[in-house]
C-alpha cells in the first residue's frame, strides 16, 4: 500500500471534507477520491459514508484512522529525532495572522526569534479569524495566531496570552484623570470606533452588553476602518475610543495619547491555532515555544 494513500485518507478523515483535504494535500479533487477508492479497493471495504454533501466515517474507516494517527505520529516522532540529530531548522514557517496581531504584535517577537533561530525563514499571511483557521487547517499557512474563538476538530486550540483593551484619548483629557475608568464614563464623550465586522468592534459591543450599558446612549461620531485611522482622530482632539494596549507604546512613548484600564477589565483571548496532530514539525515547535515563553515574559532563553 502506498504512503501517499493513507496521507490522502488521514487528511479527508481528520477534515471530513474532499474539497479541504485536496487543498492541503495540493492535489486534485478527483485524484484524492481516486486514492481513496484504491484503498477502499485494497482492503475491500468502504470508508466513508456519503449522504445529503456530508461525509462520516465508517465502521472499519474509523479503525484505520486510529491506526493512521498512530502510523504519522511515528513518522512525527521519527522526524522530530532526525531533525534534533543534526540541528536542522530550515523549513520555511509560515505564519497566519489578523492585521492587529501582524502589524502591532508580531514585529519584535519574530525579530527576537530570528536572532535565535536565524537559519529559519518566516512568511505572514494576513486574515481575520476565521480566514486563519482556514489557511492552517487547508496547509497554506503552518501556526495561526488569532482573536476570536475556534471550533474545528482538525486544528489545535492554545491559549497565547491574554489582550488587554483601553480606553485611549488625549493626555489632558479629564477622562483619564480617573484610573481605571468605567465604560459608562467613557461613553460621556464622543466615541470613535472601528467599522461594522471588526472583531475590536465585537468585542467592545459584547463587553457593552455584559455590563448591561445601553448602546443607544453611544455618542458614535466616526466609524474607520483602521487602527491608525483611530488613534490619529483620537489625536486630533475628535473624541475618545477603545483600542488594545499593545497597538499603543509608540503613542504612549511619544506623549501623543494616553491610556486607562477599564473596570471591571476587558481582555480578550489570542490564540495559537496548529493543525491537531499527535507532533508538530520541530520548526512550528520551535516557533510555538519560543512564542509561549515570549508571552510568559521570559523572552528569550
């Protein structure tokens, strides 16, 4: 039985989807249903139930996807063993990201990273949430950091730290003479927000609703599209916002804006999205753990 047989049974067992498993493998639809019914045909039986564009394991399918996972957690072992052997950490990564994560947060941890590690080569793709979690779990990106919340059987959920949001405005401004602040305190003052399907917008307006305030009593006077866009209006004396802290220590450095806590605090959850297998490849382990001890704040080792 060839390899690449089970590889394309293992993928379309673990997404459940034809279309998604072809996309990881970088191959053909056809071609990965023809392998399937090869195995089908060796072992003379049938793997998949297909009823109403839903796809489910069966009886025996089940059985050999316990066995695959344990056949490509050993080839993991296997090359994990072989890659500590002779040092070798020059596969590209790449790395999936929203814009706020890839703009604000990314920079100085890959630089530190890369000075660690400077055989290895990093890419960026940018997306917002769920675009991440699509591009790790179809092999086009090999780590995701994201925002919001993931629900897939096929991808590794870890929590990476946690993001604190503030209330940003004018040094001088009389709202941040109370630290921490309250958000109905905050809402005593023109208010600048990100548009319409922002997840920094979906996590203001849940923490809103949480605390019971009633959002018609927002004085919105702009909505933009993007976090530069915010500060700089913020900075022009045009109201107040809500924005992470870590998108802030330029403008904090600098005087151009200030920043207080909001109570009770509103944090919200990024995220280390992998695909869900028994080992990493040693290069998005590395990556992984010098990311989880970044955000530990022991930085590097």
């Amino acid at each position: 039985m060839s390899d690449r047989r089970l590889k394309a049974f293992y993928t379309v067992a673990r997404l459940l989807n034809f279309t998604k498993a072809a996309k990881a493998l970088h191959l053909t639809q056809p071609a990965v249903t023809f392998q399937i019914r090869q195995l089908e045909d060796y072992y003379k039986v049938r793997l998949f139930d297909r009823r109403h564009n839903r796809i489910t394991l069966t009886e025996p399918g089940r059985k050999m996807y316990e066995y695959a996972e344990k056949v490509f957690r050993l080839y993991g072992e296997m090359e994990a063993e072989m890659t500590r052997l002779v040092g070798d950490l020059s596969s590209p990564v790449t790395v999936g990201a929203s814009n706020t994560i890839a703009v604000y947060m990314l920079p100085r941890l890959l630089r530190e990273f890369c000075l660690e590690h400077p055989d290895m080569s990093l890419r960026m793709k940018i997306s917002n949430t769920e675009g991440v979690a699509d591009m790790v779990e179809n092999g086009t990106a090999d780590l995701g950091i994201v925002e919001g919340p993931v629900d897939s059987r096929s991808l590794h959920v870890e929590m990476y730290k946690m993001d604190e949001l503030v209330a940003i405005a004018l040094p001088s401004h009389p709202l941040l003479s109370r630290v921490p602040v309250r958000i109905r305190e905050v809402l005593d003052y023109p208010f600048i927000i990100r548009e319409e399907g922002s997840g920094t917008r979906e996590v203001i307006m849940n923490y809103l609703k949480r605390q019971r305030v009633n959002t018609d009593r927002m004085d919105i006077v702009m909505e933009l599209g993007s976090l530069d866009a915010i500060k700089g209006a913020v900075e022009a004396g045009m109201g107040v916002s809500i924005l992470s802290r870590e998108t802030l220590h330029k403008e904090l450095e600098l005087g151009t804006l200030g920043c207080a806590s909001l109570t009770p605090p509103l944090t919200r959850k990024l995220s280390l999205v992998s695909i869900n297998q028994p080992h990493q490849p040693p290069v998005v382990s590395a990556l992984m753990n010098f990311m989880l001890r970044f955000a530990s704040g022991t930085g590097v080792a």
